[in-house]
RNA sequence: GGAGAGGUGGCAGAGUGGUCGAAUGCGCUGCACUCGAAAUGCAGUAUACGGGCAACCGUAUCGAGGGUUCGAAUCCCUCCCUCUCCGCCA
C-alpha cells in the first residue's frame, strides 16, 4: 500500500501545521470547485455539515446563548442573513435551470423531427445558450455562499442543560468519588521513576522515535497487554459491547463525521504517498498562482509556498486515528440504521496517535502523554430519546474496569468550557495516582446528541413514521491502556519498586504476580 | 504491482445522446375478489434541498469529480471502489 510505505517517508508524515487551519475560512484564497478541501462534498451521500439551520431560524438567540456559554462569539446574525441569500439564489438558479431544461426539450422535440434546422429550432438553441450564461453566473455566486457550511463546521456542540458553565478544568464538578486511597508506609514514587527498571524504556523510545515515545521490554510490557485484553473481554462479556477491529488509517470524511475535522488537524498525523502529496499541490495551487507568485515581493517567496502548501487538501490522505470513536462512529456514517431499540454498543482496541502540538510543555516526562498509545473504546448508536441514559450506563462501563482493578477514581462532570469541541456533555473519569498525589484523567465520556449524525448523516426510521431521524452518538474510554498502566504500577508499588499485579488482571499473566525492578 | 470485467432505485436487472428518476421482475403498502388465506387483478412504493397552510410544484441525484453538447445514465478525461486472474507479501 502505497500510502503505508510513505508514511516513514520524511516528508510523507506530518503533524498539519496550525497555519492550515487558519486559512481554512471563508476567504481561503485556495478553495476552489476542484479543490473542496476536507469539506465532504454532500453529493457522496454521506457527508453533510453542521448545525440545524432549522432551528437557528427559530431560535436565534437561544443558539447564540448555548454558543456563549462555550465561550463562542454570536453567529447567528450572520448565519440567517447567509442563509436567506443563499436561499435566494437557489431559486433563482432552479427557475434558470428549470427554463434551460424546458427549451432545450422544445429543442429536442423538433431536432428529433428533422426539424433541427428550423428557425424555430434555432431560437430554442439560442435562448438555452443565453440562459446557460446567466445560469453560471448564478451558480458561481451560489457556490461562493458555500462557505455557510464552513462556518457551520467549525461550531462547536450546544451543551446540554445540565452542563455547569465554567471557563476551564477548575469550574468541573465533582459528582462521585470511589475507593480508598492505599496508605502507604513509604513515599510513593512516579510511575516515571519507577518505570525504568521495570522494562519502561524512555531512552531507546526516543532514540527511536522522539520525545514522546516508549519501549516496553518484558513483564511490564505484558502487563500492558493483559490491561487491554482485560477491558476488552469486560466490555464484550459483561458490558454487551460488539467487539471491532477498524482500520486505524481513516480518510477525511470519517475524521470530518466525528468532528476531527476541520477544527483539530494539528493534533493529528496524516500519511501519503509521495505521488498523492505533489497531486494535492497542485490541485491547492489557486487559479491565479502565477499572477500571484509574479506579484511576491522579494524575501516573501518562501513564505508564499509555506502558505500554498500547508493550505493543500488532504483529500486522498490517510489520517492516523486519534481514538478508534473514529471508525467505530463513522462505521454507520451514510447509513439509515434499523431502529436501534437496543442502542448499537461497539468497543475495539486500538493504536491512537496524537501530535498534541497545544500541549508541548505538559507531561513531557513519562508514559501519561504519548504520541502512539492504546485505548479501549466504547461507542453506542441510539435513539434520542435514550442517549442520556446511555451516557450513564457507559460511564458506569468504564468505572467498572476502575473497580475490578481496585484503582480510587473520581467522577467529574465537565464544565462548558473543558469539553470537547463535539460534546454535549462529558464525565471524565480521572484516577487517584499517589506518585503524583493527584487525580489524572484516565476515561472520557460523551453523549455527542445529533452532532456528530448530523455531520455524517446516520439516521434511522422510526417504527410507523415516514421521515428518518439522526441517530444520537456517544463515545468513551474503557480505558486508556497506558495511563491505566500508570494507575496500576503508582498503585500497587512496592517499596523495593516492585509491583504487584492486581489479582483480576491473573487470568492474563500466565503466573507473573509482581514486576520485579532490574537492579 | 500487471491484465481484464464491472459499479443503475430495498434487491435483481434493462437501458449507448432527446419528455429517463429511469423498462421489467422480486419485495413492500393499499384496494378488489374471498368466510378467511393463497392465487389473481388494480393502484402505489427513493432521497435531499428550495417554494407553498396544504394539495402540490421546482431542482438535484444512475460510484465521485471535471469536460463535450441546445440536451448526458448513455460520449471523453481523472479519481475511488468491487470482482476475476497473475505477481509479491505478514
């Protein structure tokens, strides 16, 4: 696979620049008919964007407000005045049209006749001509108005009522704590500290890879894989989840459907064949490039390119899943579902990978912040009316594999201004790590409501009703793999920096009871 | 990677430039016949967007994008996907 082989290709991966966002906007001087972009083009039947310009029409200021608490600036002024002109436009380009369509079969009617070359068959061909002008020029204008759909995107979810309004991690809201802390007759260490003799290899990661990456040798690697082996057998036998293996390489519309795109490109990596990247150029390359390179002043030719180049499409590009919620939801992107009476409950364990270029700074030492890490994840399908519940009952999924393991956890409710661009709302799950005397995050989960649906267009018919419905969408960590490691060796530390391996992870480590440090 | 064949409505499957959103069959829904059912007959049966209180009207969609043409499911170009054979490979 040509896309595969390029990824160790120096220039075929790539963490996407942050320039690249910020040209993304309506006066993007590259987006062009034949360039869409990552935008997905509504005609492939799965992607469409947004919000439901329905309800901004009549709720303006109940959209604005819900958008304010995410600390968002008023749009929907400018969202109905682009709609109305938009809708405007639209029936005038389907009058021309409509006329065209009609002169063009007097046309045919008479040509089929043998009368073609009547001056009655010709007045008919030329009014279709001077239609087709005034048509294009029409569609042009129509096609400008496009960028709607962009500002629509780049939206974030509307919280849900129950949400606190906050400005960042210290407006959460504490709604449960479980477990006693261990007390410990010694001073607890880092996982960091203690890692390295247990087979926690930081040095050949990053002569390998990088900063941010780790080698696991022997039982801690083990240890590692029974976590995830753990979560996954939970989650399948006990929880009812449907267990997948998705592609962890995914194209533009999935990572669009569950709102990685456009927003969030930096924090991801793409691959692409050395062929794709210099088609994707090309095709960025705005129509008045020449016009525009003649015009470049000295000194500014570089940053000229720079700009082209980080703004190409990634269209034939394979994106580096952040989390499997990626695949997972967009598995059903396009689809009219069967009424999902019993929500839909799929897990899979995967590789992520996370460029996190926001964070640079932040947990640089250790296993808790890496670029490549594993993740259990939950994703169900459901009906409106059960989302919420079912938000419950799979944060009580991933609490679950919490308590089997004996790790203290709390339970937090996210404030609007810590969730995720997609979420109506979010518990984050965040265990007791008494190397650190601190609770970190370890589970995430969303309920998403319509928007992520919305965005790929999953629906499904109601018994008995005529029109289809989007479908809710909820995503969490059952858990992350590798902080769940971190949560076990801080833990279960020995003071001679051994650790004990928690007794229900037994079935899965073939005898070892306890990591014991190399000297 | 090479060679070939394909991609049309819920499914099967016609359609090679003109009223084709698309024959026909199956499926599904309603009605008729029937004591009831089967069989049969008749009618209906895609989605999205825009307009309209509504009946309804308009537009788009035959894998995707572009082109030729007064007019494209049909012709041309590019791409994607599926299948068969060969090669390579975990």
């Amino acid at each position: 696979m040509a896309g595969f082989a390029s990824l160790s290709a120096s220039s075929g991966l790539a963490a996407v620049g942050r320039s690249a966002i910020d040209t993304g906007t309506a006066a993007h001087p590259i987006r062009s008919r034949r360039n869409p972009h990552w935008k997905c083009e509504a005609a492939n039947g799965i992607a469409r964007p947004m919000h439901d310009i329905a309800y901004i029409r009549a709720n303006p200021e109940a959209f604005d407000a819900a958008l304010k608490r995410r600390g968002e600036k008023p749009v929907s002024h400018l969202v109905l005045e682009r709609d109305s002109e938009r809708r405007r436009i639209i029936q005038e380009v389907e009058g021309l049209r409509s006329e065209k369509k009609r002169l063009s079969g007097c046309f045919g009617q008479l040509a089929s006749l043998g009368q073609g070359h009547t001056e009655e068959a010709m007045g008919f061909k030329i009014e279709s001509i001077e239609i087709a002008k005034k048509l294009s020029v029409a569609e042009i204008e129509l096609e400008k108005l496009d960028n709607l759909e962009d500002l629509l995107a780049r939206l974030p979810n509307i919280p849900a009522d129950d949400v606190p309004d906050g400005a960042d991690e210290e407006d959460n809201v504490e709604v449960a704590v479980w477990g006693e802390k261990r007390e410990f007759a010694f001073e607890p260490r880092e996982h960091a500290d203690i890692g390295p003799a247990l087979g926690m290899d930081f040095e050949t990661g990053a002569a390998l890879s990088g900063a941010r990456f780790t080698f696991l040798r022997g039982d801690i690697a083990r240890l590692h894989r029974a976590l995830a082996q753990f979560m996954l057998d939970k989650q399948t036998r006990e929880n009812g989840y449907t267990e997948c293996n998705p592609p962890v390489l995914v194209n533009n519309e999935a990572m669009y459907a569950t709102d990685k795109l456009p927003k969030f490109a930096e924090d991801s990596f793409f691959g692409a064949s050395e062929r794709s990247r210099a088609q994707l150029f090309w095709e960025a390359m705005p129509t008045d490039f020449e016009e525009q390179m003649a015009q470049t002043e000295k000194g500014q030719f570089k940053d000229k390119m720079n700009a082209f180049f980080e703004a190409a499409p990634t269209k034939e590009d394979f994106w580096l899943i952040p989390t499997s919620e990626v695949p997972l939801t967009a598995s059903v992107a396009g689809q009219i579902v069967d009424e999902p009476v019993e929500p839909i409950r799929l897990t899979a364990h995967t590789l992520c990978f996370r460029s996190e270029a926001g964070s640079a700074g932040r947990d640089t030492r250790g296993f808790i912040r890496q670029h490549q890490f594993e993740k259990v994840e939950m994703v169900s399908i459901c009906r409106p009316e059960d989302s919420e519940a079912e938000h419950e009952r799979m944060t009580a999924c991933a609490e679950g594999i919490l308590q089997a393991l004996g790790l203290p956890y709390r339970k937090v409710l996210l404030c609007t201004g810590d969730m995720g661009f997609g979420a109506k709302k979010t518990y984050d799950l965040e265990v007791w790590l008494p190397g650190q005397g601190a609770y970190r995050e370890i589970s995430s989960c969303s309920n998403t409501g319509d928007f992520q649906a919305r965005r790929m267009n999953a629906r499904y018919k109601p018994e008995g009703e005529k029109k289809t419905r989007f479908v809710h969408t909820l995503n969490g960590s059952g858990l992350a793999v590798g902080r769940t490691l971190v949560a076990v060796m801080e833990n279960y530390q020995q003071e001679d920096g051994s650790v004990t391996v928690p007794e229900a992870l037994a079935p899965y480590m073939g005898g070892v009871e306890k990591l014991m440090p190399c000297p």
